[in-house]
C-alpha cells in the first residue's frame, strides 16, 4: 500500500516514512506553534517551534507505538509483518494477510486502541502528579495558560493519544473499531466473506458521514465536537474519502483471495513466453521482439536459464541514442532480484507478491527452468470471468 523510506527497525519490522508524512508533521508542528504563542505570548518565538517540532515528532512516535503494538500481536499469532509505514493519515502496519480466526482478528485490532490509551492516560497522569492543573478541560484555553512549556506538551500528547484510541474505535472499516466489528460479525457468521461486507458496509457510512460533516463545516455549519471552518472541514472530507476507498479495497482483495483460492499459477499462467538474449542490443529488442507485440516484459534466457528480465520500463531508462550501444544485460533486473513464482503455487500468493513488490509479471519456475510467465492482466482477466460483480475492468486493481 505506502512503500516509502525505510528508515530503520524495530523488533525486527522494518519501519518506513512516506513523503506524505513530511507533510503532515510540518502541518501539525506551524498548527502547535500557533497554538503555544496564542495560549503563551510571553514565551520566545524559537520555544514554540521547538516545542511545537519535538511534539509532533513524539506524537508520530506514539503512532509508531501503536502500529509496533498491531504488528507484534500479530507476529505472535503467526501472521506475518511485512512493515510499518508512517504517511498522511498516519501509520499503517503492512500485515500480509488476513487472521485466520476471529480471536486473531480481535486482539490484533483491540491492542493498537489500548496503546493509545495507554499511553495518552500515563502522560497526563504525569502532569497531574508534578502538581499542574488537568482536571479542569472544559476551558482548555485557561488551563494551558497556567502550564509550562513540558507540560503543555505531555497533556496535548497524552489527550492526542486518547483522542487517537477513541477514533480508531469508530466502527469503520478498515479502521481498527471495523476490523473489531468484522471480528464479532465473523464469530457470529463463521464467514470471513460475509463479516468482511458488512464490516465494510458500515465503514463506508461512516465515511460518507465524515465527508457530509466535513462539506457542512466547509459552508460554515458547526458541527459538536468537530467545530467549523474551512481548513477542519476540507480534513475531515479527505479522511472519510481515504476511509470510504479502503473499506472498498479491503472488501474487494476479500473477494480476490475468494476467486483465485485453490487454483494454481499454471493455469492462468502465459507457458513459454518469448525470451531474449543477453547479449542482445536494446534496439534489436525493440525493433525485433517489442514492436508487433503486446508484451511489455522479456524474460531474459541465457544457455536455457533464466538469468533477468526486462521491461518497456528498463527501455525508458536510457536514452533512444544509446540503444546500439547497450545491451539487455545492461538494463535487465537481474535473476537474483526477481520475484518469481512456481507453476504449482496458489494464485492467491501470487497475486499477493505482485501487489506487494509492485511489479507487473512473475516469472514461473519448475526448479530452475522457465516455464510461464504470469501477468498481471492475467489474473485481472480470470477475476472478471469469475467474478459474480460483473466484468467492468474498473473493479480491480489496474492490469
């Protein structure tokens, strides 16, 4: 879903920041500064920013507390983890699959909320016991003024993470209170299918309901809690579309997994693709195996083992000029980097390893020869001809 920077590990996961994380947290530290020189004019202009930097970095550090907490529950209950990625909204742990039971999918989403709030009730608990004021937030203004710069920061951390834990409850789907409410469905059911769109369903009202909020705070309405203007209101919106297009999505890879269950990569698979050479010029690639054909890859073959591939992409790379003078194995991904998959293996993996690597075709293997080339489109093809939604291509993942 979010690839990004890797930045580093955590209990062996590794953690990655999206581009779109600089963002927010560059929008949330002018919007904390902001508020510390409106609350306390009397502190130096260089102490909000800083205060107001170390804060944002800390919050995503307790984001980050809370995703570890998902991933290491579900590390625990056997399910893989691929990464955490910190991005716009957030943090999202890249788990590889679903849980295999209703008890996995429950403490794997209850323990990322508990976290939050764990955390959120120790920090102001902190500042309740250095002897400062947090027991009166109906005049939340009032109270910040009597607190100095650290413990502003602990109380708008510790009630942010509280704020965090009672969002991730709401029951929208793939929201973790969604992901609960599909725990409970699928107890109830015995279907993951079936709890998945109702789950989904309700996920997908609840983001309605935020971008109908969100356009009334925009036309100047003050809604409770949420307040009213322009800025809040445009937020809110661009939350409940993120949340409407993942409770669709998350549905949706329900139903793929459905459909391609049980049938192997051999069956859908392209048997003997076209091959080249390595030695081979990238304009005679062009000229003699690209033009004339649909195929936008090359497994690349040299003494009948497979050693690359190569790609329109890789093509695009260099210059039209350098053509003649560079071969395929210049630009090809070589073996040891592909993705590749076994002429045996489910179709579910296969597909999982597409989306997950983001790549368009999988070379196939049976041990070390090259049997089949499985596309993308491929699989795209099987789901519109076995899926009871229609065969509209607009209802799965560009081919």
């Amino acid at each position: 879903m979010h690839s990004g920077v890797r930045v580093g590990r955590v209990f062996g996961i590794n953690i990655r920041i999206d581009w779109s994380w600089l963002f927010i947290l560059l929008l949330i530290t002018w919007n904390l500064s902001v508020v510390f020189a409106d609350t306390h004019a009397n502190w130096a202009p260089g102490v909000n920013w800083l205060l107001a930097l170390v804060a944002a970095i800390l919050f995503f550090a307790s984001l980050l507390a809370h995703e570890l907490a998902h991933s290491l529950v579900a590390r625990s209950r056997g399910i893989p983890v691929r990464n955490i990625t910190l991005f716009l909204f957030g943090g999202v742990s890249n788990i590889e699959r679903d849980p295999d039971s209703p008890k996995s999918e429950f403490l794997v989403s209850i323990v990322g909320p508990l976290t939050s709030f764990v955390i959120g009730v120790v920090l102001i608990l902190i500042v309740r016991a250095a002897g400062r004021p947090v027991g009166t937030m109906s005049n939340a203004r009032h109270t910040l003024e009597q607190l100095g710069p650290i413990s502003v920061m602990l109380l708008w951390l510790g009630s942010i993470n509280v704020l965090l834990g009672v969002f991730n409850l709401i029951p929208g789907f793939p929201l973790d209170g969604g992901r609960l409410l599909r725990s409970i469905l699928w107890s109830i059911t015995g279907d993951l299918r079936r709890a998945t769109r109702w789950a989904s369903e309700v996920g997908q009202a609840v983001a309605w309901l935020f971008i109908v909020i969100g356009i009334a705070m925009v036309f100047g309405v003050s809604v409770p809690f949420f307040g009213t203007g322009l800025v809040g209101g445009v937020w809110l919106a661009f939350i409940g579309w993120f949340l409407n297009s993942a409770a669709v999505q998350s549905y949706q890879q329900i139903i793929v997994h459905d459909i391609l269950d049980g049938v192997p990569v051999a069956r859908m698979m392209r048997p003997y693709p076209p091959t080249v050479s390595p030695a081979i010029s990238v304009s005679a690639l062009v000229h003699q195996h690209v033009m004339g054909t649909d195929d936008h890859a090359f497994p690349v073959v040299d003494g009948g083992r497979l050693v690359g591939l190569v790609t329109l992409e890789d093509v695009r790379s260099i210059s039209k000029e350098a053509w003649d003078s560079t071969t395929v194995q210049q630009i090809m991904t070589p073996f040891e980097k592909l993705v590749t998959a076994t002429e045996t293996e489910e179709a579910t993996s296969a597909w999982d390893k597409l989306l997950q690597r983001d790549v368009r075709q999988l070379p196939v293997l049976r041990g070390t020869e090259l049997v089949g080339l499985l596309r993308r489109r491929d699989i795209v093809k099987w789901l519109q001809l076995h899926s009871k939604l229609g065969n509209a291509s607009s209802n799965w993942p560009a081919a």
